[in-house]
C-alpha cells in the first residue's frame, strides 16, 4: 500500500506544480499577444521592444503634456541603422504640432530632443529625405509655404528653410499672372547663397517620405496588467526614477545645451518650444516670478540682466523681452477685428547708468503693463528708478500716449494688437549735458495705404523725466505719408520744424529705417516689430468671410538691446551727426538727383504702378514711382516705373538686390540717369 501511496503522490505534486506554471504563462503569453496587438506596427528588433514597453508605460508623459491627438512613429531619421522614436501631438493653446524624439542606447530609451511646428492645417505630417539625411516639417498659407530641414543625431539641428511664394502680378492689358517666388535660409536666418527655383523645389519635394504615425493608446487600462503586477517591486522605482532622471534631468540638460544655446541664440521657433520654455521657467525661478501658462511666447535668448530684475521686483512684474510671439486675427462680440492673444504684462528693456552724475548709478526701464487711465487698458512707461541707499524706489514713471485727431487719448504701441504691420524704437542720447529719452512709432496699413508715424521724448531732469516740448504733439496720420517727409509743407510742418530743431536729420520714416537709423550718437535700447506673412488679399478675403474664426500668420518681436550698450556714451551734437547708415541714403535723395535704383515693375497706368507700390510698402521697402521719360538712361517710352529703394552708388544698390529679389524675383539695378523733368 505504501509503494502504490508513494506512485500516486508524485504524480500528484508534479501536477499541483504544473498546473499553476501553466497558468502563468498562459497569462504572460495571453498579455504578451495583447501588448503586441497594441502596437502591432513595430517590430520585436531590441530598440523596438523597448519603446513598446516604454509607451506602454507612458513614459514620454514626462516630456509631453497637455497635447491632443498623440501619435507615434518608430523610424530611422538618421540612417544609423537603427530606428528612432517619435512621438507627436498638438499644443491647442499655441495651435501647434509638438514631436518628441528618442533613441535607445546603452539599453535605454533615452530622450534626443523636441521640436515643435505651426502648420496651419495638416495632420502635422513629417517626411524622411535621404539627401538630406533629415525630417521635413512644413507650414502652408493661402500663399506661402515654408519646408524646414532637421537633422536628428544626439541633437535636433534645424539644417535650412525654403519657401514658395506666390503672387498674382497684374500685366499690361489688365490681366493677373500668377508668378511663384523661392527663397531661403540656413540655421541662422541669413540667405542660402544658392538658388532655389520651381526645379528646385520639385526635386526636393519628389524626394520627400512621408513618415507613417499611428494612433497613440493613451487609455489607462492599456498596461494595467504591466503596471500592478509587473512593476509593482523594486523594479519599477528604480527602472522608473533611473529612466526619469536619464530623460528629464541628463538629457533634458543636454537638450538645452544643444538646442536651446545652439539653436535657440538662432531664434529657431521649431525647437525652442520646450527647452526655451524651461530655460525661462528656470529664468524665473531665480527671479521669483511665474511664466504666465496662456502666454503666447515662443522664443526667449536672454537671461534677464541685474537692471531689467530690479524693476522686475519694483513693479511686480516678469521680464519679457527678447521673446517672439505667434499670433492670430480674430474677432470680439462686437464684430472687432484685432490680434490676439493680448500680450502680458512685464519689463521689456532696462539698463543702469549715471544720469546724473553723483557717482550711483541709476535704471532706465520700459514696462508694459495697466495705465493709471483705466480707458487706456495697458501702455508703455518709461521708468527711472534710484537707490536710496536702502532700497530701490521709482522717482519717474511716464506713459507713452497722446492726443488723437479727435480730442481722446489713445495710447502708442507695437503690443496693444491694433496694428498688423508696425516698428516701434526706443532710444536715448546724452545732450547739451543731459540724456534724452524718445520713443518712435510708425506702421502702415496692410490693406489701405494710411500710415501712421508718432514720435515723443522726455528730458532727465532732477531725477523726474520731463515731457521734451517739442515732441509733444509729434504725431501723424493718413496718406500719404511721403508728402509729409517730401514737402515739410501744410498742416504738418510746424511738427516737423519741431522735430528737426531738435537736430535730428531730416525725417523720412519706414520700416528698418527710424530716426535712430538715420543719426550717429543715439543709442537704441528697444525695437519691436509687428508683422504678417498673410498677403493683404488674404486678410481682405478674411475680414469678409465672417464664417472664419481666425486668421494665423501674424508675429510680433520684442528685441531688447540694452546688454549691447557701450559703456561710454557719446554725446550728440545738433547736426553734426546726419545719416551715418549707408543703407539710408535713400532719404536724402532730392527730386532731381541722379541714382541708381532696384527696378521691379512698370505700367502705362499710373495708378497700377501706385498700387504696387504699395504692396512693395506693405512688404517693407522704400517703393517709389518715377515716369521713366524724365530721366536720361530710363525708357524713352513713357512708363510709370517702381523701384525698391533710391542709392547714390551701384554697389550699395546691389548689397540691396537679394532682399528685393525675395519678393520681386525679376528685380535688377539700372542707374537713372540725368533728371530732365
């Protein structure tokens, strides 16, 4: 009985073994197939394996938060033999594509870097090129698209941009011609010195891959048997806080070294979104003040200098210069047009010096925030702040506004969203003793042809900064504005005497050439400037579709010069200092003098000439109309002619050439000739 007790056991237990094993891997094997169902795109190569597992576990939520639409690509976008991950989704606040990339290395998924893409439309779709050995994001408007190049190794490098516009030219007879225009940029912004033509862009787009994404399974209950049974030991915290700190902390500082010095000093709006968000934060954590989550940043290349930090504390306020800023047209319950969204408030620029010459140096600053008119909403103010031996205090706090044609006070600035197309300059002079405080602003409209130009400046004195009465009531509106610089007649010219006895040169105002541009000894401490890539059509064809919410394409850049001051001034002298910039020549051109020009249009109709000029203006340059028989080496056929700009020699009109020709491809100099008017 003992031999058959002892046969019947052993069965018995090796059964009891057995049978729980089975089990077991029937559960492991069950959730293995499962886990593979997910993601059945990839393959079981070693990288492969990993970032499944490292999407099951959600993994990259550390990296990417607050994104709709999250999709993922296993990919080789380096041809290093092995694939990378990507994972994309949308920013709906800033209306962009966000992707995050990963590699495995050293048995590890580890971060790579970020970049983000406005696209205007799109699924947010990215391409391989293999003679590029990069990916491709684009960006599309009515008339304009842009391809992007970046290479992804141990850093995500933006390589160049290209960019197709197009534009409907208007020929003799009366009939539009639809004519494409290339141009592009390397990493840093600065032309490609090859050129890009429809050959060219063909090719380049015949030898884009379109990298395939899938959906990204974000439901909590994907891994659940992973997460509670499997990571439930040690093996989850220290795989998990390992993984975090491989990603978050070392790569996450590698990432900023490679992008946001290397790349963000470029102002690259397609990589900095995350790492230049986390160098302002970092930024602001020294300064004790938070980053506004709504704002619409997307760049910041400078850390905030002592001066600019001290009437941040003063005012209660962040430091928000040097940033770029995406924008869209929009319209209010009442039916309003403006851009949004409404810029935050902060300290733009500001730098320390003895004004006054007891041996402390005091701090000029500009703000932007509420007016002590609650009508007016937010405005600039020019502040001064002096340390009492204690503490900092302001003494001097002015607002930028003035008086309109119609009796109320309206406030001037490039942030307050009224404005598509806008410059706006602050700069200072040492004079007669004293230092001078001004501020300049001029814009166009992009669909009219009404300019406005408007100039005020304040006097140190005593600490107080004093109105400059002759800038008082330096302010002008309509069109057009050339008359005014022209004639220095009419109901302006009182103004404009004004303006010149203050010793500046004579006036002739527009975009890249403010008065600051046009004399020697002025010192800029801030420029902003508004603009737009939508064409004047397209926001015409918007303000009358009342159907279409928004319209994107619209930027504004504070740039802040205050760190680029020298740290010994030269004091200005009436007149002795006129149009020391070669590039603005241009403005002391007279009727009847001989130079060469940048030729881009010509018409038997004036008033077609006119109107392009106009969209030559709206583009940014100097645009002209002369009648071709008044000149001595221009068509003995009477023509309306445009040119881009007037110059006293050839070689400066060529140094020009390049910009025109990015708008107007068939552009070429020609001197004039004698005038015989």
């Amino acid at each position: 009985m003992k031999k058959k007790k002892k046969k019947y056991s052993e069965p018995c237990i090796l059964f009891m073994v057995v049978l729980p094993l089975c089990l077991m891997l029937s559960c492991v094997v069950h959730v293995s197939a499962e886990t593979n169902d997910i993601y059945a795109e990839m393959g079981d190569s070693e990288e492969e394996t990993a970032y499944r597992e490292f999407l099951l576990d959600k993994s990259y939520s550390a990296d990417m938060k607050n994104l709709d639409a999250m999709m993922y690509s296993v990919y080789d976008v380096n041809n290093d033999q092995k694939k990378e991950l990507i994972v994309k989704g949308f920013n709906t606040e800033e209306m962009q594509y966000e992707y995050t990339f990963y590699h495995y290395e050293d048995t590890q998924v580890q971060l790579i870097g970020t970049l983000d893409n406005w696209q205007n439309g799109g699924s947010g779709e990215m391409h391989y090129v293999a003679k590029g050995n990069g990916i491709v994001v684009n960006m599309r408007l009515a008339d304009h698209m842009s391809y992007t190049l970046y290479q992804i190794k141990d850093k995500v490098e933006k390589n160049f941009t290209i960019h197709k516009q197009s534009v409907d030219v208007k020929k003799f007879g009366g009939k539009y011609e639809r004519q494409y225009y290339y141009s592009g940029e390397d990493e840093n912004g600065d032309p490609l010195g090859v050129k890009i033509d429809d050959e060219v862009w063909t090719e380049f787009e015949s030898r884009m891959q379109e990298i395939p994404f899938y959906e990204l399974n974000t439901s909590e209950e994907i891994s659940q048997y992973d997460i509670d049974e499997k990571n439930e030991d040690s093996e989850d915290i220290d795989i998990g806080e390992e993984k975090n700190d491989s990603q978050d902390t070392d790569t996450g500082e590698k990432e900023n070294d490679s992008q946001d010095t290397d790349i963000g000093e470029e102002e690259n709006d397609s990589q900095d979104a995350d790492t230049g968000e986390e160098q302002k934060d970092n930024q602001n954590e020294g300064t004790g003040y938070g980053r506004n989550a709504e704002s619409p940043e997307t760049i910041s290349t400078v850390e905030i200098s002592d001066a600019a930090e001290i009437a941040a504390k003063m005012k209660g306020l962040q430091y928000v210069g040097n940033q770029e800023y995406n924008l869209s047209l929009q319209r209010n319950e009442d039916n309003y047009s403006a851009l949004y969204p409404d810029m935050e408030s902060g300290i733009l620029a500001a730098f320390s010096m003895d004004f006054d010459g007891d041996g402390a140096k005091e701090i000029f600053s500009v703000s932007y925030d509420d007016s002590m008119q609650d009508e007016l909403g937010k405005v600039l103010h020019f502040l001064i702040l002096e340390n009492n031996g204690e503490t900092w205090e302001i003494t001097s706090d002015q607002e930028i506004a003035t008086s309109s044609s119609y009796g109320d006070v309206i406030d001037r600035n490039c942030l307050d969203g009224k404005c598509v197309k806008e410059e706006d300059s602050v700069f200072f002079r040492e004079y007669d003793g004293t230092y001078e405080f001004f501020y300049e602003e001029y814009d166009t409209g992009i669909i009219g042809d009404g300019q406005e130009w408007f100039f005020k400046g304040f006097r140190l004195e005593d600490g107080n900064l004093e109105v400059i009465d002759e800038t008082d009531e330096l302010y002008f509106s309509g069109s057009p504005i050339d008359l005014l610089w022209e004639n220095f007649e009419g109901d302006y010219s009182n103004e404009l005497e004004s303006f010149c006895s203050l010793g500046f040169a004579s006036p002739e105002v527009y975009f890249d050439n403010m008065t600051v541009d046009n004399n020697d000894c002025l010192y800029r401490i801030l420029r902003m400037v508004r603009d737009t890539t939508c064409s004047s059509e397209a926001i015409s064809q918007w303000m009358g579709n009342s159907s279409q919410e928004r319209l994107d394409g619209f930027t504004c850049a504070i740039e802040d010069y205050a760190e680029e001051l020298p740290e010994s001034i030269e004091e200005f002298s009436v007149n002795s200092h006129p149009i020391s910039n070669q590039s603005s020549t241009a403005a002391q051109q007279s009727e009847d003098t001989s130079f060469y020009g940048i030729w881009c249009y010509g018409s038997k109709e004036e008033g077609e000439a006119n109107s392009y000029a106009e969209t030559l203006k709206a583009s940014g340059f100097d645009a002209r109309v002369y009648v071709t028989t008044d000149w001595s080496n221009l068509n003995t056929e009477k023509f309306y002619v445009v040119t881009a700009g007037v110059y006293s020699t050839e070689s400066e009109a060529n140094a020009n050439l390049t910009s025109v020709q990015s708008v107007c491809q068939e552009a070429y100099v020609k001197y004039s000739g004698n005038y015989m008017g």
